[in-house]
C-alpha cells in the first residue's frame, strides 16, 4: 500500500539488519517447533499443486495495472 516506496527506498544496511532479524527469528521459531531435519517427509507428503496458467515471462506479455497509492490496499 501506501509504505511500499519507503521500504523500498531504505538504505541497503536498514534492509540487511532486517533480514538478519528476521533470519534469527525463523531460526528460532524452527527450532522451537523440532522441525529440522524434515526435508525427506515434506518431499514425500507435499506435492506443488499443478499449474495451469504460464510462469511470468512464458506466456503473452500482460501489463499490470498501474499501482494506485490511493486504492486502500
């Protein structure tokens, strides 16, 4: 919405601070949760659902609308 041009805009070390929280954070609720070591169970349980419209850059070009700060996203 109306504060994605400033998150966007923040300053490269505001962005790695942030991401290396969030990292810890993962870390953390992970680890909580004893779900490390699971890979082998969700490749066996977990199948992607099939897609029937092309990937981005595969199909017709489509142009988004354009973004509208004031839509109350």
């Amino acid at each position: 919405g109306p504060f994605k041009r400033a998150l966007w805009d923040l300053p490269e070390s505001v962005k790695t601070e942030i991401a290396r929280a969030y990292d810890e954070k993962f870390e953390f609720l992970f680890s909580q949760l004893a779900i490390g070591g699971t890979a082998d169970a969700v490749k066996r349980f977990v199948h992607p659902p099939e897609r029937h419209m092309p990937l981005p850059g595969q199909g017709p070009d489509v142009l988004a609308a354009p973004d509208d700060p004031d839509a109350g996203e």
